[in-house]
C-alpha cells in the first residue's frame, strides 16, 4: 500500500480526478480532492447571495461555513455545513464563479491547512493519500514524493468534459465546454496567488492520446518507483 503523498496537479479536462480515485482504490490508499472543497466554497457564496467578486464578504462568509470532503475513494462526498452537496458543486453556476472565489488569498489559506489537516491524518498512521488539485506539489504538499503533472490538449480537454457533463446528466456542447475550460484555466493560471504550475520536480504526463487506464498504469508505476 503506498505511504504518503501522491500529488496530482493540472487543468481540467486532463482526467486527473478519475485517475486520482482509481489510483487511489488501486493501491489502498486516500483521495482528497481539493477542487470539491473551492467548489463547496462557492456554492456557499452563491446561495447566500453574495458576489463572488467581492472579497471581503467571500471571506467572511467561508470563515463561517464548514466545509467538508469526504477521501474514500470509491464514494466521492462533500458536505456544506453538514449537508450533502456531491451534485450542487458541479453545475456550471459554479464552474463560473470557482475561480474567483479561489483566487482570494485568504480563501486559500483557510482551505490549504484543512488539506494539510487531512493529508497528516491519512499518513500519520503510516498511510497514503493521492491529492489531486492545481497547487498541490507547489504549496500544498511540496515534501510529496511523488509529483504529476497531468496536461492536455485544449479540444480534448473540452471533449472530456463534455462527455463527463452529459454522463451526468448536464446539457453541454463541446463548444460550450471548450470556453468554459478554457476560460477557468487561464484565469487559474494567472492569479497571483498559487497559480496553476507544475513543480520544478513533478513529473509531466500528456494524456491527450492515453485512455484513462493507460494514465492509471503509468501512475501506478510511478507509484512504485518502476517510472
Ligand atoms: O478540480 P476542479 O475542476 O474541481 O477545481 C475547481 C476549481 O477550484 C479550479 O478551477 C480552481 O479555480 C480551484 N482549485 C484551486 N486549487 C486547487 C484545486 C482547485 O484553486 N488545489
């Protein structure tokens, strides 16, 4: 079973996060994903009203929201303020706003030291957990041994979520989905505050012409020290 941190970082579209729960079940170990708990944020910010552009109500508003993400691999959870929302963080309301609200300094603060509560409770006790996020080997968990950097191409990226929108039930058209991935992740790549960016020592992986088993396969062995 692994022991510590696989860091997963990456734009959307590049099959990171079912990559990162398959790995994760694979080798016995954790999942955290970090994008669920900025989406959580949002959706908090949305339903009570509030801009997303507005800072200092964004941050007041999550210092008092309790946001929770489950790390069983195999049953995906979020929670807001104690409530189930797994489907309410993925509609495309969010998917607009997620970025501002990511984008506060402060807001990352709060979020970041409770990934590093999770990440210390899952290899305390000798155990692994495999992060998956867009800061994840560069300020999150920098000490990770193993660091991923997944990419690619922009129409396939598009195509994925496209695809993964209408697996669950979200009208989208590859247009649509191309202009909604792209958008998020130039502004993701551009915030001054832990931008999107592979570590120095992360290990890049373009899975434009990979099917998800094959990304998993080349996790697994990095994952083992084989890479
Ligand atoms: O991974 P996912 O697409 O669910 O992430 C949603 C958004 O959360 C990203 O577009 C980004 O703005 C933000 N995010 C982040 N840092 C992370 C994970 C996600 O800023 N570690």
């Amino acid at each position: 079973a692994l022991c510590g941190v696989v860091a997963l970082d990456g734009p959307s579209g590049t099959g990171k996060t079912t990559a990162a729960r398959k790995l994760a079940t694979q080798l016995g170990a954790g999942y955290l994903d970090t994008g669920a708990m900025y989406r959580v944020a949002t959706l908090a910010v949305l339903r009570a009203g509030i801009d997303p552009a507005d800072e200092d109500a964004v941050v007041a508003l999550v210092r008092r929201t309790r946001i929770e993400v489950g790390t069983d691999p195999g049953a995906p959870s979020a929670f807001l303020d104690g409530a189930e929302v797994g489907a309410e963080i993925r509609t495309e309301d969010v998917n607009r706003a997620v970025s501002a609200v990511s984008a506060v300094p402060e807001i990352r603060e709060l979020l970041v030291a409770e990934q590093r509560r999770v990440i210390r409770e899952a290899t305390g006790s000798g155990g692994g957990i495999v992060v998956d996020g867009r800061d994840i080997g560069t300020v999150v968990a920098p000490e990770a041994p193993l660091k991923v950097f997944l990419t690619a191409s922009a129409d396939v990226r598009a195509r994925r979520r496209s695809a993964q929108d209408a697996a669950e039930g979200r009208q989208s058209s590859p247009d649509q989905a191309k202009a909604s991935v792209q958008r998020r992740d130039h502004l993701d790549s551009t915030r001054a505050t832990s931008p999107l960016r592979a570590a120095d020592d992360a290990v890049l992986l373009d899975t434009s012409d990979l099917t998800i088993d094959e990304v998993i396969t080349r996790l697994a062995e990095l994952a083992d020290g084989r890479g």
